[in-house]
C-alpha cells in the first residue's frame, strides 16, 4: 500500500475539527462568532505554509457530508495551499443517507468570502427553478459579488428531486427544467443591471422590483451539464460549463457547449470550464469509507436516482447496483503523487479547471498533500 506523503495525519484518521482557523478568517465580518465542534471534521493541523503561487484548481467542500464550520475552515486551508478556486456543493438533502449533513450553503457562501481573500468561490451548483426564486438568488450573488469582488461565480443547474421535490413537492420532466433554468439566467442577469424590472415570463414574475445593490461587475454564471442538450445551454447562455471529468472528455458534449458558445458569438476556447474531479489520497480503508458515501456517482443521472426525492431510497439502489471498486476505479487514488498530478494534469490539458474532490475524513491532510506534493508541479 502506498502512503501519502505528507506530514499531517493521514487523510483516513479519525476526527475533530479547531475553531481557529474559521475565527481568524472571518471574525472581522462575523464578530465573536462561535461555531460548535463537528463530530465529522477531520483532525486539524497546523497550517502548512503560503503557497508561492495559486494555481487554477479548485477544491470542493461538501455540504453532504460535513458542517459548516469545518467547510469555512477548509477553505481557508485550501487557499494558503495553493488551490486557486472553491466550490461548495448546494443541498437540501444530502444524496446518501450516509452522508449525514445538509447544512444551508448560502451561508458557508457568506463566511467563505471572509475567511479567504484570493480565491473564486460559488456553488457546484444552486438550483434556481423550484425551492429558490431568481429573484432570491440573484440578490444573494449580487450580495456575495460585493462581499468578495471579482472572486464569485455562480453556478446553477436544473436540480434534483432530493432537493427540489423532497422540498416543494415539484420536479419536472428535463425539458420544463431546462426552460425554467433558463429563464431564470435571463432574469437574474436582467436584475443585476440595478434597475426596477417587471418581467411575466412563461415560469417566473417579478412586479416592479429592483436590487439596490448589486456588484460593479456582474457575477459570471456557470451552468452545469452532463447531456448534450444542456451544454448548448451551457455554451449559449452561459459564461461556462460544469461538469464531471468523464463528462469533459466526452466528444459530444464539448462540441454542443462550442456550438451553443459560437451560437451566441463567444469564444468557447476562452469559456470557463469547471470539472469535478474525485481523488483519494492513500489507497487504506479510506478509499472504501469515501466510495460508500459517494457510491451514487457511478451515475448519479440515471432517472431512479434522479428522480427520487429520498436519500435512503437512492443508497439502497446504489448499494444492490454497484460495487465499490466500480465507484473509485476512475480515480486516483495513491499516495503517489504523481498519480494525482497525471489526473490533474489531464483535465488542465484539454483547457479544463478541475476541482479536487475527497470523501475522506482528514480533508485537511488531503489539501496539504495536494499543496506540497501535487500543485506545485503542475503545468499551468
């Protein structure tokens, strides 16, 4: 077995997380801000040093299976180590019952603005279809791209029925989904121009309503997709795509973003392009404690799971469907580090961003292997 070289404690040791490092953060926004222990987080060690550089990779805290207050200290962390970007998962159920967290990300939103000070954030990805109005989610952007100018992105895509139908009872058939996402694009960036705006679409109204703030430079919006369809709508009326590594290396879809991109008269070489990698730092009894709480994303569209609205319903097919080398093969997951780099490298060659994604307990030491051992040797 290969061990991860790194002078933390190993990603799979038990945990408990420290306050200090989300308090020096963000304590000049958030006051005397005290947040309790987490009985998830993993164990927190000294900050490793600065980075030199950052490096566009990004690092994805998970609402699904930590707190809050563990996520805000990761980011931080992640930022000293050289990770260029964040993302935060958006939920209002975890996928797996497993999992066992779904705290309200909006909020590690705010507070990750105040404790990094480099670093681009947003969400992977908010749903503005269903249980959250454009409306609402255009101020709360337009709020953030105040907070931390130029660092905010917003990522959105057309939901899933454990979040959307488990909470407002409404989940439509992809195409209502998709022209709803769209519209709801139209009508946050209409609204971010400051102005009072009525607008009766076919989905969404609004009736004389204005943000009286909003940013100087408008939020870029980031649209999620996994079938060809969807990255049209990436490309056309989106500022970039989101998706999955395998999705980035499928053909088809990276000439319906380009054509969606070239139908709007953009470039879509020079298009954001956000990929969410999985990666397991140690091959121990880590990686099958990650696989079991991730075990879904073998494919996490297949319409028995997208469609279900309960999390313990969609373990147990996950469960009597797939193995679990099935559900980490694709991934690195050594405690080589060249290992990592050459999955890294790749989606950085085909003018991707990846974003490192771990379900390891120790997420800190996850984030310093990757600041001492991986993204320092990236060609970027």
């Amino acid at each position: 077995m290969s061990e991860p070289v790194t002078s933390v404690p190993p990603p799979d040791a038990p945990a408990s997380v420290s306050r200090r490092g989300l308090l020096t953060g963000a304590a000049a926004a958030a006051g005397a801000l005290a947040l309790p222990r987490s009985a998830e987080a993993a164990e927190s060690a000294p900050a490793p040093p600065r980075a030199a550089r950052s490096v566009p990779v990004g690092f994805v805290l998970s609402h699904e299976q930590f707190q809050t207050q563990a996520l805000v200290q990761w980011a931080s962390r992640a930022e000293t180590a050289g990770f260029g970007l964040l993302w935060t998962s958006d939920h209002l159920q975890p996928w797996q019952d497993v999992q066992g967290h779904s705290m309200h990300p909006w909020m590690t939103q705010a507070l990750i603005s105040q404790a990094t000070t480099r670093a681009t954030f947003g969400p992977g990805v908010t749903c503005p279809i269903y249980r959250h109005h454009p409306s609402e989610v255009a101020q709360a952007w337009a709020s953030l791209g105040i907070l931390a100018p130029g660092r905010v992105f917003l990522g959105v895509g057309t939901g899933e029925a454990l979040n959307e139908k488990a909470g407002t009872g409404q989940f439509g058939p992809y195409a209502e989904r998709a022209a709803r996402l769209v519209e709801a694009v139209q009508l946050i960036r209409r609204l971010w121009q400051g102005e009072r705006v009525t607008w009766s679409g076919a989905y969404y109204a609004v009736d004389r309503f204005q943000l009286y703030d909003v940013p100087e430079r408008p939020v870029p919006i980031y649209m999620a997709a996994s079938g060809p369809k969807s990255a049209y709508n990436a490309g056309f009326y989106g500022d970039g795509w989101i998706c999955s590594a395998a999705d980035i290396q499928k053909p088809e879809l990276r000439d319906a973003f380009a054509r969606g991109a070239q139908a709007a008269g953009k470039d879509p070489d020079a298009m954001p392009k956000y990929v969410e990698l999985f990666v397991n730092v140690g091959d121990g009894p880590g990686l099958e404690y990650a696989a079991k709480r991730w075990r879904f994303t073998v494919d996490p569209w297949d319409p028995a799971l997208l469609y279900d609205p309960d999390p313990l319903s969609i373990q147990q097919k996950a469960n009597s469907w797939w193995p679990l080398p099935q559900v980490y093969g694709s991934w690195p997951k050594t405690g080589d580090p060249e290992d990592h780099i050459a999955a890294v490298q790749k989606l950085l060659d085909l003018g991707a961003t990846p974003f490192v994604h771990s379900g390891q307990r120790n997420q800190a030491a996850v984030i310093d292997f990757y600041g001492r051992s991986v993204l320092p040797e990236l060609r970027v």
